[in-house]
C-alpha cells in the first residue's frame, strides 16, 4: 500500500472522520425530515440546536459527554429565552453580550469540556440576537432548539453505545502512529547526513504530539469503567496496548546518547547506520500495526526482528573484541533497549490479534489506574480565587467580554455601513447577518496570543476561499439535488478538519453556508460579500485585542512552567535514587514520577512553540528557553535510559560513588526550580548515601558511573541557562 493511499484510509478510519460523519448527521438529519413535510424553517430551529451541542461534542469518556450535553441543553435553553426578550432593547442586549461573555468565557477554569459548554451558550446567544422573532413565539423556538439538543445528545450517546470501544480504539491507533513518527525522528540520530540540532527540534514538536494524544487516551481508557472493569478481550487489548505504548515510548526515549560523542567513537564502523536503519524497520511494522489497529482490521504478516538484532550483536562483539574504538558498552546498551522495544512491539501485535479469541488475555499489570488520570476541581473557591488580574484566565475573559461588546456596538452603528460602501463605492446589505462579526470574535479569540493569531489568519483566509469556491458552485452547479450533495459532503468535511486543520474546516465550512442561504432563498453573491467583510471586521477586531488589551505574553508564563519540568525531573530522579538507595518503589509510583516529567515537557515545548509565534519583542530571552528545553528533553531521555534498567537489578549495591554524583544532580535541580519560583523535592535516601563501600566497580557500574556523570553535567548546564533565564 502506497503511502498516499495509507494516509487517505487513515484519515477514513480516525475519529475525526468519523465526528466529521457523526455532527453532520446530527446536523442535517432534523432540517432534511422536516424539509420533506414542508416544515424547513422548523427543521433548521431544531438543527440550531444540534449546532451548539456539537461544540460540546469532543472526545472522551461517554458519562462526561452526557453530564455536560445536559448542562449544555439547559443552559441553552435558558440563554435562548432571555436573549429573546433582551433583543428588544439595544441597552439591555449590549449588556447581556458583555455579562454573559465573561461568565462563559472564565469557564475555561474548570477544563476544556466547561470552555464547550460555555462557548455552546455563546453560541446561542449570537444564533438569535439577529433573529426576528415575535414575543409569543420566543418560548416556542427556545424548546424547538432545545428539543434539537436533546436529538443530538441522545443521538451522540446511541453511537457510543453501538461501539462504546470504538472511540478508545481510533485514538489509540492514532496514538501508535503517532509514537512513529516519534521513532523515525529518534532513528535519524544514527544517521550520519542528520543534523543533530535541527533533529532535536522536531524531536520536541513530535514529543508534544505524543503526550497531547496519550492524555486524550489516557483519559477515554482510565476514566471509563466500562474498559477499565469489564475482562472482554476487546477491553484488555485496549488497556494492555496503551500502557505498552507508554513503555514503548519510554524506551524509545531510552535510546538517548550524546549523539555527537558515539558518531565520533562509532562513526568510521557502520554499526550507527546499521542502528538508525533497524529503528526505521521497527517504525515500519508498528505503523502497520497501528494502521490494523485505527481501521479493526487483522494484521497478518509481522515481522520479526531477533535476526537483525543478534547480527547487530555479532557486530557490536566484533568491535568490543577489536578494541579499536574502544568501549562498547554504549552499543551494548542500546542493543538492550532495541531488543526491550522490540519486544513491545511483539506483545503490542499480540494483543491485537488476540483481541477476537476465546481465550483470554491475561493482563500482567498491577496498576491503579485512577492514579494516571486527572481530576478536574469544579469548586466555587477555584473559580473565585482566578477573579483577579493575576490570572490570565480572567485577563482572557475581560478581554472576551469587552471585545464581544465593541464589536456588538459596530455591527449595530450605521457609520461602519456608511464607510463600507463609501470604500467598495456601492450599495452593500450589511447587517442582516452581522452576527457573524461575534461569531469571529468567539472562535479567534484564544487565551495565547499565538493561538489567536493562527486562528485568525486561518480564519480570514478560509474564508475568502471557501467563498470563492461556494459562488463558483453555485454559478456553476444549478441542479438541487447537486448542490445538497455537495453541501453534504462539505460538511462531513469541514467537521471532520475542523479540530485537526482549522484552516482546511473553514475552507470547507464556507461554501456549504452560502449554499445553505441558497436553498433559503437569500441569494449568494452578496451573502458571500458579506460573510466575508464581517470575518475581516471580525478578525481585525480579535487581533487588535490579543494585542493590546490584557495582553497575555508567552515569556510571562514560562517561570512556572520551567520549575515545574525541573521539580519533575527531579522527582523522577529521585525515584531512581530510592531504587539504587534500595527503597522499595512500586510500579505505580515510577510510572506516575515518568508521566509526570513527560506532561511537563510537553508543555514546556508547547509554550515555547507559542512564543516563537509572538511579536519579537515579546519573546523574553527565546535562545535560552530553546536551550533549556532541548537540554531537559536530554536530561529527561538520560534519566528515562538508567530507569529502563532500574527494574530486576539490584542497584542499591552499585558505589557510593554513584549515589553521590545522583544526589548532587538532584540537589542542582532542586536549586533551579526554587530560584525560579518552585519547589523542590525531597529525597528520604540522603542519610544512605554516604554509607556504600569502595570497591572494584562492575562493567554495568562504569557504565551507570558514565550516564550518571553525563546527567550531572546536563543538570548543571540546565541550571546555567535557567540562571541566564532570570538575570
């Protein structure tokens, strides 16, 4: 199979399709039932209502979907009813855009799923603001909408329950092929043509790929009971894969060197290339697996790698027995971690295709599962304790708030009409849909700067695009049932890129309205011409406030984002520390200390990515905040290399050397987290440090004493550029 045709049928079988298929249907069904009685007005009320619960719509577990679609709904319906009445004084309208802007937008306290709900009640509030509606008729269209919601809701949850492991299945999948391409960049290292400093920056894009998508399966797999209890097969292969993919990650990171160093002791030898070759082997057969995986097939052909690796052994021992380049204890290592990951990547396919027989899989794991996932704090005292200038939460809503009332006074101010067509030098209808300059306002409008700014380009240019593409549809197109074709599939489309290319989703999105307003009688030049003016005035306005009001800077941020990767590593440190002090650590708790470091460096690297898509001279020091995250993703990956060994040795009897270079590393990144606002971490092992005896160290000793030194110079480097941070 080509590559082309992978990723198209990849991208058939992905969640995202198939929330593309799903809010589409939600969407369309209600306005094509009642079209067909002659009802489409009434139809398209109640698919209004399908609209903002899609919003809410996004993934994770079922019982989170359900909880908030209900809150959602009800407050909708209250939205809906006090807009109504509101619309009919300016004063009062104007006033309710600003309160209930704010109070939706600082929702986003309480997580993302809160941020939907609240932007859902945006959304309703903008949807009838508009619209002509008598008195009588506003409870009316408030439940016809409500009873939309409840269509979708109830709908959304049938899906689930059809294939309640559906979900879990596509985002693990992804997961896989997400991991490698995190390999194939890790496999370059080896090869001579690679640019070692270019490799580690995207080594850091895909690193935060990797850990955004394994907190999305993390949270559909741990926080739903039905996979976590249940002991189908299907079940356990859903759980037994993902805590293998983290250990694959986890090893893959553990295949870290200074890579300057080996290509100068093993450069001449041809063992690196033989190396970075067998890695994008490996990245091959997972991709297959993963590809078996996202689309439930059966994967038949695997492939086995014990041959290669014992050829690379035999290599490896010819060159430890030629002694011409010297030790090869390092080669001999990542043997280990390549047979480790291999192994993975067996069980991995065995689970998989174990997942349809009668025999059980036997799950080999004792972890609390609970532990790994977070727990959102829904308490008053949180949402209080963010009321104040301090926190960019309530700079971000102010912000909403002002903004969604500037722009409401503009829609409504018949100078701005006055100006348009005193620069196009003709009559423009202007104000008939001028909801859509609040509708720009919500979705550009972001907490970063650099999200907004994205937003807004992708916005602006989707939108003069797509409506490019929907008049040229319909001057070309005039046969009713090709137009709702099209628009069908446009919007199976535009849902299915909007959370993965907004750019490519408002592309697609733009068309299939103009054709929508074409089936309602309203026209499609100057319902184009006008969409598009009220996305510029709207995105003029959304930049102009990222910028100016509230601003809320990247490099203001990065203090606590800094401390909180150091304390990490430090943890993670520390719990390597207990093993080789000989204090028990459990499973859960090393598992818990690694998914903590790789959260944080995630978002480290996720900051620092927003920040260099900020004005420069917004971009606080960039070299050394560059440096300091590529020096923790090698001080995270060195320590991820020694803890990959900690399990089954016995290395509470390695030399108090060791455990004092450990202490010291601990002890710098301690001093670094507090200078730059944390805290640090204690070790309960100090008083075993001093206590080992001398004597002759082993090979695995010398070259634990080597990463252990290599880690302490990382940790010492790290706190020189923190140091260069703060001055």
């Amino acid at each position: 199979m080509s590559t082309q045709t992978r990723e198209i049928k990849s991208f058939l079988f992905s969640q995202y399709f198939s929330d593309g298929l799903r809010i589409s249907m939600g969407l369309l069904l209600p306005a094509v039932v009642f079209a067909q009685l002659g009802l489409l007005q009434t139809g398209l009320t109640i698919s209004l209502g399908a609209v903002c619960m899609s919003v809410i719509d996004n993934p994770g577990p079922v019982i989170h979907k359900r909880n908030a679609m209900l809150i959602g709904n009800a407050l909708v319906f209250l939205v809906l009813i006090v807009t109504g009445y509101a619309r009919f004084n300016l004063w009062i309208l104007g006033t309710e855009v600003t309160v209930l802007s704010f109070i939706f937008s600082i929702l986003i306290v309480f997580g993302n799923r809160a941020a939907a709900v609240g932007t859902a009640g945006l959304l309703a509030m903008v949807f009838v603001m508009d619209k002509d509606i008598a008195r009588s008729e506003i409870w009316t269209h408030s439940l016809m909408v409500l009873a939309g919601g409840i269509w979708y809701m109830l709908m959304s949850l049938m899906f689930f329950g059809i294939r309640p492991y559906r979900a879990a299945q596509q985002a693990l999948g992804e997961n896989i092929r997400d991991i490698v391409e995190f390999l194939r960049v890790k496999a370059d290292f080896y090869l001579p043509e690679t640019n070692i400093d270019d490799n580690y920056r995207k080594l850091v894009s895909k690193q935060i790929m990797v850990s955004q998508h394994q907190d999305s399966v993390r949270e559909l797999l741990f926080k739903s009971r039905q996979v976590v209890k249940e002991s189908t097969n299907y079940s356990r292969m859903l759980v037994l894969t993902f805590v293998d993919l983290v250990d694959m990650f986890e090893q893959i990171m553990a295949t870290h060197y200074d890579y300057g160093r080996i290509h100068e002791q093993f450069g001449e030898t041809g063992i690196l290339e033989d190396i970075g070759h067998l890695l994008h082997r490996m990245a091959d057969e997972l991709d297959n697996i993963g590809f078996a995986v996202l689309s439930n097939t059966t994967y038949r052909s695997a492939k086995r790698f014990s041959t290669d690796l014992e050829e690379l052994k035999a290599k490896i021992d010819t060159l430890g027995v030629s002694g011409n380049t010297g030790s090869n204890l390092v080669l001999k290592k990542i043997l280990i971690n390549l047979r480790d990951l291999n192994q993975k990547i067996v069980d991995i396919y065995r689970y998989h295709k174990a997942r349809t027989s009668k025999k059980p899989i036997d799950n080999p794991y004792q972890v609390e599962y609970d532990k790994f996932v977070a727990h959102q704090d829904f308490s008053l005292r949180l949402l209080l304790d963010n009321l104040t200038f301090k926190s960019t939460t309530f700079k971000f809503a102010l912000r909403v708030s002002l903004v969604c009332l500037f722009g409401f006074i503009i829609t409504k101010s018949s100078a701005l009409l006055h100006f348009i067509n005193a620069v196009t030098g003709r009559t423009v209808v202007f104000g008939q849909h001028s909801y859509w300059v609040l509708l720009t306002i919500i979705v550009i409008i972001k907490p970063a700067f650099s999200l907004s700014k994205q937003r807004n380009y992708q916005r602006l240019i989707g939108t003069i695009f797509g409506g490019a593409i929907g008049v040229g549809i319909l001057n070309f197109v005039h046969n009713d049932t090709a137009q709702f074709v099209i628009l069908a599939v446009l919007m199976v489309g535009a849902y299915s890129f909007i959370r993965i290319n907004y750019g490519v989703g408002i592309v697609l999105m733009t068309p299939y309205v103009l054709i929508l307003f074409r089936f309602l009688g309203l026209g499609h030049l100057n319902i184009a011409e006008e969409r598009i003016i009220d996305t510029i005035i709207g995105s003029v306005i959304a930049f102009g406030a990222n910028y100016l009001l509230f601003p809320t800077w990247e490099s203001e941020q990065l203090k606590q984002s800094l401390h909180e990767v150091l304390t990490a590593n430090a943890n993670y440190l520390t719990k390597i520390a207990e093993s080789i002090t000989g204090i028990p650590v459990s499973t859960t708790e090393y598992k818990l200390a690694r998914k903590e470091v790789y959260i944080k460096s995630a978002n480290l690297s996720a900051a620092f990515e927003r920040m260099t898509s900020e004005p420069k001279n917004k971009q606080h020091k960039s070299k050394d905040v560059h440096k300091f995250v590529v020096l923790n993703h090698i001080l995270s990956s060195y320590i991820a290399t020694i803890a990959s060994g900690v399990t089954g040795r016995e290395l509470h009897k390695t030399s108090g050397e060791n455990l004092k270079m450990v202490k010291r590393s601990i002890n710098i990144l301690n001093d670094s987290a507090k200078k730059l606002g944390g805290v640090g971490v204690d070790f309960v092992g100090d008083k075993k440090l001093d206590g080992s005896e001398q004597r002759e160290l082993t090979a695995d000793e010398i070259l634990l004493k080597d990463q252990l030194g290599f880690i302490h110079k990382i940790s010492a480097d790290i706190a020189k550029t923190a140091d260069a941070f703060i001055s």
